[in-house]
C-alpha cells in the first residue's frame, strides 16, 4: 500500500499502490487513474474516493454539519431522500450514508463526515455500479487505515523553536498586520496554504513542539479578531502568534494564511 500524508490537516492514510493521489482544489483524489479523477469521465475504473478537510472554528456540532453539507451535496445531484446512519473512524464521529444517484447514471454515491475537535474530514466514493465488488473494499481498507497525526516529521522552525508549515516565505511583518507599530519585534510568513489548515497545525503542533497553548482563539469564532490568535509558553520564552486571512482572499470561504509572530523572554 502507499501512503498519503497531509502534515497540514494532520491526518494520514494508505491506498492501493496501484492507485494514484492528486489534488483537486482543496480536496485529495484517489482512483486507479488520473482520468477517473475528471468530472466528466465515464469510462473503465471510473471509480475514485475525494478528501475535502475543513475547519470547525466555532466548533458546530456533526449534526449541524451533516445536515448542512448533505443538504447542499443532495441538491447538487437531484437526490430527494437521504438516510443516514452514525459513523466513527479513528477516534473521530461523524454520519454517512448511500445516495441513490438517478437511474440513468448507473452509479453509486458514498458520502461520509469526520469530525475530531476542530477538524472536519468531508469523503466522497463514487463509482459505477457495475464496479462495486472491485472497488467498495479497496476504499474501505483506505478509510479502515484512517488516523490523526500527533505530529509531523521533519518541519522547519523558527529561529525560536516555532514550527511552521512547509513552503512559507518570510515578508514584511506591516504587511501582514496593517497596524503594527514595533515590526522590528515581529517575523511574519506568507504561506500558500488555507487559513483553517494553519490553525489546525499550530494547535497540533504548537504542544507537539514543546509549547503550552496558554490561549487559543480560532478564526471564525466566538470573538471580534478578524483573525486567529495563539498564545505560547516554553520555558521563559513567550510569543504571540497572529494566523492572518490573506486580504485578496478574505471573502472566500477557505482563504489563504499570513502568520505573523513576536517572541519575548520573561524575567
């Protein structure tokens, strides 16, 4: 089996080394080939398994959740009846259920939601259903293989021990934070990565790496801030972490992460 890794979300699972993964705006795919992965494809091995992760910044029950995305997902495809059944995988809780997509399709629709603390794991399988008895076990070892990360594995730090997601580029810290007076205390990082992802590394790894969280306000949540703020104890070392929605992408629902940051030594 393979093995996929998002050190972002912090979860990971195996697939069939026959398999291919790729990214499909935002989401992860999975199928035996990469058109199987095109929304328009209906030929041989059509079938494929999406990963969409999200963030629960207000913390919303599974049930609100589930009603919500199954809502939208039924009317997207026509579905007027959907059960439901509880699920848990890997520590986690959550709903699935089987959508009888309309008869001229011929196929099958599995839809599932994982929630663990702020974390969301949205799944979809799709496939022909002639293709059931090939595919319904394959996908079923990959979800069975499901598990949250305590930690990654080799991610940079900052110069005072701060981890931080891969592929961030160092910037102006006034440009991540408009009214910052003192820049020359603060380090800042553009990332490429979806606001919700960061905060959800930072409240994995922040303990992972030796820090307290000693407050811990997610973005959106139950506050004024326009962004998300940690704040982080080691030693006699103290810092103030702003996880900043990038201004361009403010309005989107999933918009990329600025972070920005001062470190100080209590007495």
């Amino acid at each position: 089996m393979a093995a996929f890794e998002d050190a972002l979300w912090g979860y990971r699972l195996t697939f069939p080394n026959t398999w291919i993964h790729r990214t499909i705006q935002g989401a992860e795919g999975f199928a035996a080939h990469d058109q199987a992965l095109e929304p328009e494809y209906t030929g041989p091995q059509a079938g494929h398994l999406l990963i969409q992760a999200e963030w629960n910044g207000m913390q919303a029950p599974v049930e609100l959740l589930w009603k919500t995305h199954i809502g939208k997902l039924a009317g997207m495809i026509g579905a007027k009846q959907v059960g439901s059944a509880p699920w848990t995988m890997a520590g986690a809780t959550g709903v699935e259920t089987d959508i009888a997509l309309p008869k001229k399709t011929e196929s099958r629709l599995w839809a599932g939601i994982l929630v663990k603390e702020f974390l969301i794991l949205k799944f979809m399988l799709v496939h022909p259903l002639e293709e059931r008895l090939q595919i319904e076990p394959l996908a079923t070892d990959m979800l069975k293989s499901l598990s949250f990360l305590d930690h990654a594995q080799g991610l940079p730090q900052t110069q005072d021990g701060l981890p931080i997601p891969q592929g961030c580029v160092a910037m102006d810290p006034r440009q991540a934070l408009s009214d910052l007076e003192d820049s020359q205390n603060w380090k800042a990082y553009e990332t490429d990565h979806p606001l919700g992802g960061v905060q959800a590394f930072y409240y994995r790894e922040s303990p992972a790496a030796g820090w307290t969280i000693d407050e811990f306000l997610p973005f959106p949540g139950n506050h004024d801030l326009p962004f998300a703020r940690l704040r982080l104890r080691k030693e006699n070392v103290l810092v103030g972490l702003g996880l900043i929605p990038s201004p361009a992408q403010q309005d989107e629902q999933q918009p990329k992460a600025r972070i920005a940051y001062t470190a100080r030594k209590q007495a």
